[in-house]
C-alpha cells in the first residue's frame, strides 16, 4: 500500500514539475496552456505561463480590488467569453523578433468562431504570454489595457 502510495505520489509531483518548466517555442507554450480547456485539468497556479508584466498586473488588480468584488475582468480572456466548450483549435506559426513573439490562435468556443493574438515574451525560464488581443466581435480589448483603465494607469 506504501507503494502504491509513493507511486501516486511521484506522478503527481512530475505532472506538477510539467506545469512548472519552460517553454522552448511559442508554440509550445500556447499548445500546454490550452491543453486544460480540453481536459478541464486546470493548473492552480496560471501564473506560471505569464510574463512577469503580465503577473504584475494581475497582482495590482487583485490588491486594488475589495474583498469580495469583482476585479477588472469578468470572463476568460484567453477564451474571450465566460464559459468554454473549445474547439478546433489552431496555433498559428510564431513571429519571432529577439526575445518577442506574436501568433495567433483560433477556435471555436460553443460554435463561435474565436480569433486571439498572443504576444509573447522569452524570459529566464522560457517563453511566456505578455498579452493577448482580441480584434474580433463585439467587445474587441487587449488585456493590458483592461487592467490599466480599471488601475488608472
């Protein structure tokens, strides 16, 4: 039983080791941090995939936020929308110029055709998303400017 015990135990702290490495390519790093919204095994910490702007302005709206409110979002801005049924996803090839990236990503979220721009930053530990736009449908936004509007910045 001890056994079955340690077994369980080393493969939940390789799939923990997983969610924490870097990422080589743009590509891969989009490609792991969809991956839940097909298996619903979502990581605890998200932050692992964001830049450390990026994480930055999550913390000030958090911080800046009562308790009990709301913060500067009210849906998913990787899946513009609140709740996700993905498919067909597809991770356009990165433009890569130094230690940035741009690539798009498309998919359809319950039958809606849903169209993002990522933008990527190379950081010690890999690559990671800085920002993501969305140009598309009714409330078009980039994410960095969500937080800045609610943060006065």
């Amino acid at each position: 039983m001890r056994l079955i015990a340690l077994a369980a135990g080393c493969v939940l702290a390789m799939s923990s080791l997983a969610w924490a490495q870097g990422y080589d390519s743009p590509e891969a790093l989009l490609e792991a941090f969809y991956e839940p919204y097909f298996t619903d095994d979502f990581v605890d910490d998200e932050s692992l995939f964001r830049s450390a702007r990026l994480n930055a302005l999550y913390e000030a709206d958090a911080e800046s936020t009562p308790e009990g409110e709301m913060g500067a979002l009210s849906f998913d801005p990787y899946i513009d929308g609140q709740d996700y049924q993905l498919s067909n996803l597809e991770i356009g090839e990165a433009e890569v110029d130094g230690d940035s990236a741009v690539v798009d990503v498309s998919f359809e979220n319950f039958d809606r055709p849903t169209f993002l721009t990522y933008e990527l930053v190379l950081e010690d530990d890999g690559w990671k998303i800085d920002d993501v736009v969305s140009e598309e449908g009714e409330y078009p936004y980039r994410l960095s400017d969500i937080f800045a509007s609610t943060l006065g910045e």
